[in-house]
C-alpha cells in the first residue's frame, strides 16, 4: 500500500487503481510488482501539457512501453455545426472561424468557396479578393507552422523554441488585426468578397515580415536541426508510410513526410493557385523529422506565395457586381468600433430609401442560396479542409459538415503510439498537429 | 392607447424601470401589437408567403460530363450488380453524387477502392444529413471519394429511414472510424460491422443525436441594456 502525498491506491472491482497526480513516477513503480502487475493504465489529459489541446489519451503501458492508446475528444465540442443552421449564410463564417483557431483564414475561405459554390459564383469573385485570400492563406499556414514549431518544441525540450515561435506568430496577428481588427476569430472573408479592403499599412507590414521571418528561420533550423536531442527525439520516431497515411485518411504534412506530395493546392487548385509558383516539399523518412522539415520548408515555400501575391495585388473591388449578394457598406471604424461606414450610414439614413431597405434586407434576411449540396476541399495547414455545405433554397445553411483534418489525423496516434515509448507519444501526437478546436467543433 | 399595468397575463404588474423613457428596449409589451411582433415569416413584401417546395433530386441524363462518364462505366464494368445498387446517379454543381442502396455501400466502397480504372484510394469525408420532412428516409449519409491516382472527386450517398442500419465501411477505409462514430452521435444512425460505435463528441451518457432536425437548439434568453434577446432559435427568422 502506497501512501505519498501524490499517490494513492485503492482496489476497485476491476482491479487496483492509482491515482497520481504529481512528479511521483518512482513512488508508483515501486509500488507495482513487476510479475503479477505488469500492466499499468495511465490516463493522460484532457489537462496535460503535452497533449496539445484538451486530448485525452487512455494508454495501457507495459514497463515504458505503449501496448495500447485509446484517444478520447470531444472536450471542446461547442456544436458550430448545429449553430450555423440558425445563423444567415453570411454569419456563418463568425462561427467557423472559431473551430480551428490557428488557422482561421482557411476555415473562412472553405466556407465561402462552398456558398459561392452552391450560389454559382466562383468565377465572379474579383481577382483581388482572390489574391488577397491567398495571401492571407499563406500567412494562416506560416502563423499554424509557427505556432506548432513552438509547441512541439516545448514538448520535446526546447523551451527557448516556444517563446520565439509565438513571437514570429505575433508579427502575423498583427497583420491580421491590422486588416481586419481582430488578431483572431477575423470573420474577415465573406461569400462572395471580403469583409474590408487590405490596407496600405498592411502590405508595408508583410513586406517587412517577408524580409524579417527568413533570417529567423534559419536560426530556428540551426538551433533545432543540429541539435542531438531534438534529431534522436524526433528520427525515426512515430513512423506512418504512406499506405498507413491513406488507410486513416492522414493528409497533408504527414502525407507529405512519407513521400506523396499530395498538396491540394497543386492537384485540385482553387482561389488562382496554379498561377503561383512553389513546390510541395516532402520527405521520405515518415517520421516525426521527415514532418518537421516539411513543416519548416512549407513556411519557406508560404513566403514565396506571400511574396508573388503581394506582387499581383492590383487595385480593384473585392466584392462581386452582383448587388444582391455584395455586402453594401465598406467597414470602417468608429469611436465604438469596427461598423459600417459612416457615409454609407448617412446615405441610407438620410437619401435613399431604397439603399436602407435594401441594406435591412441583405443584413437580417441575407441572401437565398439555391438548393443543391456541395464538398469543397481545401489545403488546410493539416491537411484536406472538406467543407460538405447543403442547402435548401433558404437563406440559412441546412447543413454544413467540416471535414476537420485535426478530427480525422488523431486516428493515426494508436497506429504511431502502440508498440512505442511513452514518450514517443507525446512526439508522435505532437506532429499530427492536432487543434482539438478544430477536431471538436 | 394606454397600458394598463397588470391586467393582462404575462404582462409585468408594473412598467418596467425606465419604461417611462421610452426607449424601444424598454417598452413593456402591448397586447394589440398591429404589425409588430408578428409570428410567422416577419416578411411583409408577400413574397415570404411563397410556399417553395424542395425540388425531387432527379437522375441526371447521360451522358454525364467532364470525367463522370468514366467513371460510372468503369464501376458498370466492375461492379456487375450495378443495376441493384445505384439507386441514381446526381449530377449538379460539377459534382457527381451516386446515390446506393444501404446494403450496397460497403461493396460499392470495396470496388471504388481497388478497380484499377476508379481507385478512389483516399475517403475523404463521411458524414450525413438530416433531410426531416422532406425526404421519408431522413437521415443521407455522404461519403466523398478522392481518387489521387485520376485527381477525381465521387460522392456516394445512402438515404436510410430513422432505425434502419447503413454496413460499416470500415473494413474498405479505416478512417471512416471516426467518422461514422460521429454520425451515430449526432444523428443515431447504426454502422453494423464498426469496431466500436460508441459516442465521439457528445458526453457517454448523452440522451437524443443533437444534429437531428428535430432536436432543439437550447439556449437561454440573454439580458443586454434592459432587453431580453431570446435564444438563437426563438428569434424572428426571415426565411
């Protein structure tokens, strides 16, 4: 029997159970007999600081060995997808935005090419707001990459990664902020434009990130590549080839490391990609290295996106002729926040009639979608983003199923975790990139 | 007209606080509302009247377009029970959707995947949608094939009635684990032949399928500046 401040056992009908709650590893084992007991279950998360988000892991463990890892989710499950069938097709994107919080760009543009599909509009979308929609696609994917280099570095080691990843993110949310007002949540894409125009202040701010971000990452490789821990933490761990990857329906870096360079911006492109050139890096290891070098040269290859993007920029509308669908005011701030500007609010309010009911309309009532169902699917920084969007003619979504590629990836942990160390594990579901934001809608 | 307090049921016995200023948010509800508050659409142009009907998915004609001819010869080539499974086949927005028998799916999954002519390798999305109302057999569950081989896109469709079972496609694309474990969360539709179909995203001992249409939104009436806004799906909807 175990008494410790941190560890207690009792017997259970299904056995003795441990409850441990601190840094008493030793105190366990020792009390565990290694002939009759070799079997231990450790239940870690949903509150643990590797698991990357509130996941749950119920994993059987013989010695340090993993032979059996059951992910448990759905601790953030906020019902997105029922709210939106109560919400204007147009509102919708305030919901979406929130489901993977890392890259909330890619969520909003999935939305809204699957509305402009259903409304048939994808070839009227001006060629700005397709450029700018890139080019905020790319940051997304370069703040997601950021982001899980710093935590992935965290939960190897490397501290000092984490504090320098979050900081480089920072330069992005603050592009966004200064385009959209938001650093996150940005509701800033709309069906059929853009909530507001890019700033001249925020291309002078890309610009100097794209001159800023290069110099940095090459530090961040020199720390992390050369480094011995971080190579035999990561090499050859979490292996996945790339039947494995198919068999669960793994996509993107993961896919990439084991060598298809399956990249939906490449092979079904959408929003003008193929006028862009980048390559799609991959690797051949599949393994937690294989993913960290695609991860890192996908953030060189969304820089060169970046790049040609803020190059094609020209000066035109960003939202479609079509007056029925367009949003009618330009946003602007005022003394109590981001609104309608206020010229459009004197001309509504003081000339035109009908501007005001036509403004009122589009507002509360939103526009009507015709029936039909659609699958739009899109490079996510996880993967294959599905947007399944179902309409029945009226001016609220019927359904809308996010194809989450956080959800689909957690199934590929029991395949790289069993059979591993435990600490593998954590390196193993780190490099799924897992946002349980996005896995638990 | 005047408001008398306290003389008609659900009305405050008194004004509310500030009722005299007259601020909109504070003016205490009158029975005889005219045009305001209206049930119903809240449309007064009449064209919210129009009753419109969701129009019958038809079968498309041949021949189809883009890649979608091939495909379906190439599964008629292969699957020679096609006659039986296909129940019909949608082509709209681009996009093919094979709508298959219950029973069927899992067979059609096998012969999507391993025909050398179709290789759907990659199962993108299942998930389902509750078509209450409009359709007998409610719940339709999608399945989006990806072929990376040919860069096609397929969807199969099954519509099942509440209680009837859709055969797991597990055994064909391990992925659909999770993913028809979220369908039965949500809308209660049974996968004989899953490895283990329990609850994914809502609590273990949840009662009813949240997405179904029939299940309510929730929610509680919010307070804000002396208004109370009801909740998301009690408030006036302009459909």
């Amino acid at each position: 029997m175990t008494t410790s401040e941190y560890a207690s056992e009792r017997e259970t009908t299904e056995g003795r159970v441990f409850t441990v709650t601190g840094g008493d590893w030793d105190t366990l084992t020792a009390s565990v007999d290694p002939l009759s007991n070799e079997k231990i279950v450790v239940n870690m998360g949903p509150q643990h600081p590797s698991t990357h988000g509130v996941l749950r892991l119920v994993l059987e463990l013989e010695g340090e060995t993993v032979t059996e890892c059951r992910p448990v989710v759905g601790y953030l499950h906020t019902g997105i997808e029922k709210n939106l069938e109560y919400r204007n097709w147009t509102q919708g994107v305030t919901f979406v935005t929130r489901m993977d919080y890392l890259s909330n760009m890619s969520n909003e543009v999935g939305y809204c090419l699957a509305v402009e599909k259903l409304l048939g509009i994808t070839d009227q979308i001006t060629e700005r707001t397709n450029t700018i929609r890139v080019m905020f696609m790319e940051l997304q994917r370069i703040a997601s990459h950021l982001v899980w280099l710093a935590t992935t570095g965290m939960e190897l080691g490397a501290i000092s990664m984490m504090l320098y990843g979050f900081r480089e993110r920072e330069y992005i949310l603050d592009i966004f902020e200064e385009t959209s007002g938001l650093r996150m949540n940005n509701g800033y894409i709309r069906p059929g434009g853009l909530a507001q125009d890019l700033p001249e202040s925020a291309v002078r701010k890309i610009r100097d990130f794209l001159k800023y971000l290069p110099k940095k990452l090459k530090e961040y490789e020199a720390m992390l590549s050369g480094q011995i821990i971080w190579q035999q933490r990561t090499q050859g761990v979490a292996v996945l080839d790339v039947t494995g990857c198919l068999a669960l329906g793994i996509t993107g870096p993961v896919l990439r490391a084991a060598g298809l360079p399956w990249d939906l911006r490449k092979t079904m492109p959408y929003c003008g990609y193929e006028n862009y050139d980048f390559d799609v890096p991959t690797a051949t290891t599949a393994d937690v290295w294989g993913r960290f070098l695609v991860r890192v040269a996908e953030i060189r290859e969304s820089l060169k996106i970046v790049e040609q993007s803020l190059d094609r920029l020209r000066p035109g509308p960003i939202w479609i002729e079509d007056k029925k669908i367009a949003w009618p005011a330009q946003l602007a701030l005022g003394l109590d926040g981001l609104g309608n500007s206020l010229e459009h609010v004197a001309k509504i309010m003081g000339q035109s009639m009908e501007s005001l009911i036509h403004h009122f309309k589009l507002v509360t009532e939103g526009f009507r979608v015709p029936p039909g169902q659609v699958y739009v699917a899109i490079e996510h920084p996880r993967g294959e983003l599905g947007v399944h969007a179902v309409s029945d003619g009226g001016t609220h979504p019927y359904r809308v199923h996010y194809r989450e590629p956080s959800f689909v990836n957690l199934q590929a942990i029991p395949a790289m975790a069993e059979g591993a160390l435990l600490a593998d594990v954590i390196a193993g579901g780190a490099s799924l990139d897992p946002v349980m934001g996005g896995c638990d809608r | 007209m005047t408001i008398q307090p306290g003389t008609e049921g659900g009305v405050p016995t008194t004004a509310p606080a500030g009722a005299e200023i007259g601020a909109p948010a504070q003016t205490p509800p009158s029975p005889d509302k005219g045009m305001f508050g209206v049930q119903g659409t809240g449309d007064v142009s009449g064209f919210g009247r129009l009753a419109r009907p969701r129009p019958a998915v038809l079968d498309s004609p041949r021949p189809y377009g883009e890649y979608f001819d091939d495909v379906y010869d190439a599964l008629e080539e292969a699957y020679p029970a096609i006659n039986d499974a296909i129940e019909k086949v949608v082509v709209d927005r681009a996009e093919l959707t094979l709508h298959v028998r219950a029973e069927r799916i899992a067979e059609v999954c096998q012969v999507m995947r391993d025909d050398e002519s179709l290789r759907f390798e990659l199962c993108s999305s299942v998930d389902a949608v509750d078509y209450l109302g409009s359709d007998e057999r409610r719940f339709h569950v999608t399945y989006q094939l990806t072929s990376m081989t040919y860069r096609r896109r397929v969807r199969l469709e099954v519509a099942v009635a509440d209680g009837v079972t859709v055969p797991s496609v597990t055994q064909v694309y391990p992925t659909a684990d999770w993913q028809e474990r979220e369908i039965y969360d949500m809308f209660g539709v049974v996968f004989p032949g899953h490895p283990n179909l329990t609850r994914i995203l809502m609590p273990d001992d949840w009662e009813g399928h949240p997405q179904r249409k029939d299940y309510p939104l929730g929610g509680v009436p919010v307070e804000y500046k002396g208004a109370e806004i009801p909740p998301p799906d009690q408030r006036r909807v302009y459909q």
